[in-house]
C-alpha cells in the first residue's frame, strides 16, 4: 500500500553570504534547496525541503505589490508634471 511521504520545509535567514554558506553546510547532502538574495531587505532567503510553491508564491505576491505601487507613484508623478506643465503653457507671455 501506498503512504504518503511526510512533507518537511524549512525557511532560514541569512545577513550575510558567509552565514548563507554556513547554513547549507548543516543540511544533509539528500536535502533540496534554494536561495534567494532579497535585495528589498538586504539577506538571502533559504528553502529547505520538498514543496517550495508557498514561499515562492508568497515572494511572489510581495514583488507584485511593490510594483503596483510604484506604478502609482509614477502615475502620480506624471501627473504633476502634467500640471506643471499646463501652468508653464498657461503663464508663458504671449509675443505681440
């Protein structure tokens, strides 16, 4: 009969590449992994395990939102270089 297999992950931090290096040295040499630099918070994001869909997707979902807000930031920011320049059209003095 068929079990199921036990799914273990694990997420560990890492400040520096030296602290990143050492944490793979502790896994096992079957484990999986993954690192990922995060550049937004300055540390390497480490996925031991089997299933690392959760913390991509979650990864994911974060860069989706930061883009969502700078895309707003810049609609805003040409908005009020719009403004600016419509004021600038409409103060220009006019040749006689």
């Amino acid at each position: 009969m068929y079990t199921k297999a036990k799914i273990e992950t694990e997420h560990k931090i890492a400040k520096s590449q030296k602290e990143m290096l050492d944490k793979l040295l502790e896994l096992d040499p079957e484990d999986c992994f993954a690192v990922t630099y995060d550049s937004f918070q300055d540390e390497y994001k480490i996925w031991c395990g089997n299933h690392p869909y959760g913390f991509y997707e979650n990864e994911i979902a974060r860069r989706d939102d930061e883009i969502i807000k700078l895309r707003k930031e810049v609609n805003r920011q040409n908005e009020i270089i719009d403004c600016f320049l419509e004021t600038s059209k409409e103060n220009k003095p006019k040749k006689s």
